[in-house]
C-alpha cells in the first residue's frame, strides 16, 4: 500500500503528516486549479484539506506501474453525489512523493470537488490558480 494511501486511510492527516511523505520539490497536478503547484508546505496543505473535503469512501484499486509509479482509483460520495479520482503518484529514489496527479472523470466532481476545496483554501493559495484569466 503507498503511504500516501495508508495515511489518508487512517483518518484525517494532517499538514505535518502529510509533509513526511512529500519531497521538496514536489509538483500537484489537479484539474480543480489552472496551473501545476509546487512546494512541500502549500501541497501538504491542499492534501490534508483534500482528505476532509472529498466526502466519505475509499481506494478501490491500488496498481504499481513500474518501480515509482503508483496508480489510485478513490471512489466516494460529496454532498450526496458520486465521486471518483483516479490519480497517478510518483515517488523519488528516497520514497518520497515528487509528483502527484489527479483525474476525476466526471465534469461535475470537479466542480463539486473544486468549489469545497475553494471555500477551503482560498486564503492560502494565490487567486490565479483557481480560474482561467478572462479574455
């Protein structure tokens, strides 16, 4: 099991706990924000917060693609409505996580899912993340 995984299974993680897991120059990929995050502190944040935010269930798949690769499927409920993410982690020669990447399949768990997180972590991370600038 990734320790990402048994973390987030083990209840609600914290910022710190979460921290432990992560490298330093760790990269979040997510279709909730416009542009890639960066850095251990500010992720570590939107993965302990994603914890809470995202609604009750659980990993229902666990696949290593190669030596640091993982693969995740979650599949839950948010407010009443299904939810599924799929997501791809990729650890470093340490074991520590350098890129995490998340693909919910539906249009309406991200909206769903990004809006929770929003109201959530809209004074911790900068306003140009959250949405496309308007032409």
């Amino acid at each position: 099991m990734h320790p990402l995984r048994k973390l987030r299974e083990s209840g609600k993680p914290t910022p710190a706990q979460v921290s432990e897991l992560l490298a330093e120059n760790i990269v979040f990929n997510s279709p909730i924000l416009v542009r890639p995050i960066e850095g251990r502190d500010v992720i570590a944040a939107i993965f302990a917060q994603s914890s809470s935010t995202r609604g009750s269930g659980t990993y229902t798949a666990e696949f290593k693609l190669d030596e640091r690769t993982t693969f995740l499927r979650w599949v839950g409920t948010m407010d009443g409505h299904k939810f599924e993410s799929l997501e791809i982690i990729v650890d470093n020669e340490q074991g520590l996580i350098v890129e995490r990447t998340i693909c919910p399949p539906a249009v309406s768990g991200p909206e769903l899912f990004r809006d929770a997180m929003y109201a959530a972590l809209k004074d911790k991370l900068p306003p140009d993340v959250w949405d496309y600038p308007k032409p």
